[in-house]
C-alpha cells in the first residue's frame, strides 16, 4: 500500500463517518419531530371529539326547546282558539 492510498482511505473513513452520524442525527431529530406531531394529532383529536360532544349536547337542549315552545304554541293557540 503507498501512503495516498492510506491517506485516501482514512479521507474516505472520515468523511463515511460523518455523513453516518449526521444521518443519524437527522433520523433522530425527524423521530422525535414525528412524535411531539402525533402527540399534537391525538389533542386535535381529543378536542374535536370534546366539540362534538358538546355539539350534540347542545342539539339536544335546543331540540327540548323547540319540543316546547311548539307544545306551548299548541296549548296557547288551542285556548285562544276556543275562546274566540
């Protein structure tokens, strides 16, 4: 083996071991932006899900509402009907 040779392969070594650990690095850094995002999706998700709850919620009590408005709309309208 000459001396370039060697000084070639350490070169080439070196520059292996870099890009080695700055892939390492940038797998690391996605893994961990991957997992605050799917942290961040499951709150969307509860949140919408609270929302929905509530949506129905109030469906419900604006159902009940107009239920009895229209019964006392009904019972109103009935006697003024048979007063006439």
């Amino acid at each position: 083996m000459t001396e370039q040779w060697k000084k070639d392969v350490d070169d080439a070594l070196a520059v292996m071991g870099g890009l080695q650990a700055r892939q390492g690095r940038a797998l690391r850094e996605h893994s961990e932006w991957l997992e605050e995002h799917q942290r961040a999706m499951a709150r969307i998700q509860a949140s919408i899900e609270a929302q929905q709850a509530a949506g129905r919620a109030t469906d419900a009590r604006i159902e009940k509402l107009v239920s009895a408005i229209g019964e006392f709309m009904r019972r109103n309208g009935g006697e003024k009907e048979g007063k006439s």
